[in-house]
C-alpha cells in the first residue's frame, strides 16, 4: 500500500510539472510573439522616418519642382508625415518600457518641427515670387527644414538599434 500512495504521489507531480513546463511555454511564446509584434512596429516607424528624413523632406526642398509639382508632392507627403506621427504616438503610448516611450516621444517631437518646417517651407515657395519678405524668408525656411532633418536623424538612431 505504500507504494501505491508513493506511486500515486509521483504521477500527481509529474502531471504537475508537466502542467507548469506547459504554461510557462505558452507564456514564454505569447510573451516572444508580443516582442516581434512591438519589434515589428518599430521597425515600420524607423522606416517611415528615415524615408521622412532621406527622400519625404529632401523632394519638398528641391529648386527642381514648379509650383504644381511642389504642391502635389506636398499633398502626398502631408499625410505619410500625419499617419507616421500618429503611429509613433500610438507606439509611444503602449511602450513597455520608459527608454523606449522617451525615445518614441523624441521622435514623435522631431517628426511635428520637420512637418512645422517643411508647411512653413512650402508655403512659401507657394506664395508669391513678387513679394520681397516671401524670397528673403524662404533661405531660413529651408535652414530650419535642415535643422529639423538632422534633430529627425538623431531622434531615429536610438530606434534603429533596437531593430
């Protein structure tokens, strides 16, 4: 009899072991398929940025457009700049952790002062050739859509490590 009652002890353990090892499995899977979900977010929000920094802003600041080529590619940009602003703020928000939320954050700013700059910028290149304060002000436009670049650039870079 006391055999059968270690024996029956055994099995209850190992069917408990066996339980244990099967949820922490499935906790660890849930837990690896959140990370390449969150990994794959931010991997398609460095993407966007860098496509704002290298080709989005650098089209909008070419001498090379007429006005109607300007505005058309600044209706196209407007929202791919809008859409990846939001999607980093969303991003920001479900952030599992502080680094990631500061950083997400910082380019969420940086990505608003390159769209501020570039509006400004292509409004002006919009307005009138004729009107002196639109000429002597578009070289300064173009200075902060620089400036902007670069603070968009290093606000990508701590993001970019993580993918």
């Amino acid at each position: 009899m006391d055999w059968a009652l270690i024996g029956i002890f055994v099995a209850i353990v190992a069917v408990a072991a066996l339980l244990f090892g099967m949820i922490s499995s499935a906790k660890r899977r849930r837990i690896q398929a959140a990370q390449k979900a969150l990994d794959r977010r931010i991997s398609h929000v460095v993407k966007e940025a860098e496509w704002a920094h290298d080709q989005g802003s650098l089209d909008l600041v070419a001498d090379t457009d007429t006005g109607d080529e300007l505005r058309a590619e600044w209706e196209e940009a407007r929202p791919r700049l809008h859409a990846l602003g939001t999607e980093a703020t969303a991003l920001a928000d479900d952030a599992p952790d502080e680094q990631l939320r500061q950083e997400l954050q910082a380019l969420c700013y940086a990505l608003d002062l390159l769209t501020e700059a570039l509006a400004t910028h292509v409004g002006l290149r919009l307005g009138d050739p004729q009107d002196p304060a639109s000429t002597t002000s578009v070289p300064a436009s173009l200075d902060a859509v620089e400036q902007h670049r670069h603070d968009l650039m290093v606000a990508i870079m701590p993001l970019s490590r993580r993918v």
